[in-house]
C-alpha cells in the first residue's frame, strides 16, 4: 500500500487553547490510483493535503508512506522524502522568475544533489513528457498559463515521485488552458503516475476515479466515481 493512515488527527494551538481541524481519518491509498479530495473551505482539506506532502505532521494518528512511519523521521529525513517522493503542483505554479524552465525542473535535483549532466537529461526528458521541449529557455513571463503549469508539472516528474499532489492546480488558468492540464494528468496517471488532486470543483474532481470528500475534519464520503 502507498499511503495507510489510521485515525489521523490535527489541532492548531490558539491562545490558551487548541482548534481540531481532523478527527480521526482513515485511509488507503495504493499505487497509480487518481485520487481526488474535496471539501468546503474550512473542511480540512488543505490540513490533510500538507500531512500527505509531509508538510505538516498530525497530532495523532499514524501516516505511513511506502511503509514507512512518517511521525518517526526527523527534518532531514521528512524533508529528503518531500524532496523524492513526493511532487507537488500548486495553483500559481511556484516557479522562479528569474529562471528558465529548464532551470526551474533542474532545481528539486538540484537539491538533492544530482551531477549536472544527469540533472540536465532528466529535466529535459520531464518537459519533453509535458510537451514543451522547445520553451525550455523562456522564463515564466515568457510563457502562457498553461506553459507554467507545464513546467510545474515537469517539475514535479523529475525526481520519479511515488506520488504527485496537486493542489488546485486548473485554479489560475481559464476553463481550455484547465482541460489540457486535466488532459495532461490523465496521461500522466495512464504512465503509471500516482495522483492525488485538491479541488473545490467538480469539473475538475470528474477526471480523478477515485472521490474522497471531506467535511468538518472527517471524511463524509469515498467512492470510485469511474472505472480504469
């Protein structure tokens, strides 16, 4: 199993007192499923996505990745994982200025320490996998909305991840530039890639097969919405 959480909760400390946010998740997540996570705002959906990206850590409760007891690792450890395993898409992209796309896919190998040559190989491949074999020298202001989110998501490809989490990640981009991201993911998820998507949208939510939604830190449903 990839990801198994077992009565996982999550208070924030307020003043003198706590504010729960989770309250006792369970949850099986296996390998090159399409996941997506709704809920209100205020849900806890956010709170759980940052868990998983190993983000944040839980109050209680146990968060194993690949087996691993993700409560047991310390920074360095938690970090190296973030860096390898997981790899994560935002709504506004996240991308450097000041760099090119090229640049911007090398830098997770970057910090992790891959030579150049290999370095330089596995970011080009990444943006060949999300089309965009000929913008690798544009800077983000150089391209479209779409572009940049191409190249996040080439960003996210290039350490070979167990998971790719991506949190809103149409939410920037007009209705077209957000189907071609989809369309991009359900290629992606057909090449064997893992996905677990954030959304408040059901449009978006539609593309994932799996459907786990999420209201007042628990969660009120968890459906296969298509079949593979």
């Amino acid at each position: 199993m990839l990801i198994e959480i077992k009565q996982l909760t999550k208070s924030y400390s307020l003043g003198d007192g706590e504010v729960p946010v989770l309250h006792g998740i369970d949850l099986l997540i296996a390998e090159n499923e399409y996941v997506a996570v709704m809920g209100p705002s205020g849900s806890g959906k956010s709170t759980l996505m940052n868990i998983l990206g190993c983000l944040d850590t839980p109050s209680s409760g146990k968060y194993l990745f690949k087996g691993v007891d993700v409560n047991s690792l310390n920074d360095d450890a938690l970090s190296a994982m973030r860096n390898k395993e997981i790899g994560f898409i935002f709504q506004n992209f996240n991308l450097l200025p000041r760099l090119n796309a090229l640049q911007n896919v090398e830098l997770p190998l970057i910090y992790s320490g891959t030579p150049g040559q290999e370095r330089r190989e596995r970011a080009l491949k990444a943006l060949e996998k999300v089309g965009l074999s000929d913008r690798l020298h544009h800077k983000p202001s150089e391209l479209s909305g779409g572009q940049r989110q191409r190249v996040a998501v080439a960003r996210a490809l290039v350490t070979n991840p167990g998971i790719l989490l991506a949190d809103e990640p149409t939410g920037a981009l007009d209705s077209k530039t957000g189907e071609d991201i989809m369309q991009l993911f359900h290629k992606l998820h057909a090449d064997g890639n893992t996905i677990i998507l954030i959304t408040h949208e059901q449009e978006i939510a539609n593309y994932a097969y799996r459907t786990i939604f999420i209201k007042d830190g628990l969660i009120h449903y968890d459906k296969i919405t298509r079949d593979i």
